[in-house]
C-alpha cells in the first residue's frame, strides 16, 4: 500500500510569466529613437512631447533626447481636477 499520493498533472498548476512593468528610464536618460520608457497598464503616465503610446499602453521615444518628467493638472469631464504624471523627450 502506498504512503503517499501518486503525483499526477494537477488541473491548478500552471502560473503566468512576469510582466516586467515600470519605469525603464528615469529622468535625465538619454534616450534613442523607438526605445522603450515606461510599460504599464492603462495611463498610470500620459503623454508629452516627442513620445508615442504602444498598443499595450507602452510609452516609447519617437526622437532623440532627454527623458523629462512633470507633473499637470488635467480637469476632468465632470469638472474635478486631478494632477497627472507626463512624460516627455526633450
């Protein structure tokens, strides 16, 4: 008689891979045509001057320059204000 379970596949076994999300160059950074700078979900950043918004939400450089964060206040469609992060290439 066996002591313990036979180890079978189990139907709850799988896990998805990491996403890799976040600021992948900060502030200052030199940054090249097409590379990546932030890669989130939804509009955690809006956009700036010089960069474009992925399919995915990613934000990524169209010239080259200088990565530069700000802060704005983005008024809502009900009137609220609301202080946005944005991202730019200077």
């Amino acid at each position: 008689m066996a002591t313990t379970k036979s180890s079978g596949t189990v139907k709850t076994g799988r896990d998805s891979k990491p996403k890799y999300l976040g600021v992948k160059l900060y502030g200052g950074q030199k940054v090249k045509v097409g590379e990546v700078i932030i890669r989130q979900r939804g509009t955690k950043f809006i956009l700036g001057k010089n960069v474009k918004k992925g399919r995915d939400d990613t934000i990524y450089a169209i010239k080259e320059g200088v990565v530069s964060f700000s802060t704005r206040n983005k008024t809502r469609y009900d009137g609220r204000k609301k202080r946005v992060k944005v991202v730019s290439v200077l």
